[in-house]
C-alpha cells in the first residue's frame, strides 16, 4: 500500500468533488435544453397543425426552417 500525504489526498478528493460537481452541472444543464428543444417541437407541430406558415413558426420557435419543413413531411398523411 502506498503512502499518500494527507495534504495530497486533500488536494485529489477537493479535485474529484470539483469534477463530479462540474459533471452534474453540465448534466442538468444538458437536460434543460433538451426539454426546452422538445417544448420548442411540440409548439411547432400544434402551429403547423393550425396552418401556420414555416418562416412564422420559425420565427417564433426559434427552430430552423429546415427541421420544421422536415416536422411538416412527418405530418401530412401518406
């Protein structure tokens, strides 16, 4: 077994909890916006459904011409 200072073994625990700290951070960030990206769909299927042109959904949603045309295609019966 190897002989770790103290004050080293202090440094690396304040490290980890550092790490792991930034890690949940970055989780919850993650998970944010994806729940924000899902709400931004979920708008812009129900504006499509009522008609709405592309460009206005966009506008408003924030989300890119292309993936709303791409939410239109899914829509429209085939």
């Amino acid at each position: 077994m190897e002989y770790v200072p103290i004050w080293e073994r202090d440094i690396l625990d304040e490290g980890m909890q550092q790490g792991m700290q930034q890690g949940m951070q970055q989780g919850v960030q993650q998970g944010i916006e994806k729940g924000a990206n899902k709400e931004k769909l979920r708008t812009a299927k129900l504006m499509l459904e009522d008609g709405l042109p592309i460009e206005t959904i966009a506008k408003y949603t924030g989300l890119p011409v292309d993936q709303i045309k791409k939410l239109k295609k899914k829509q429209q019966p085939h």
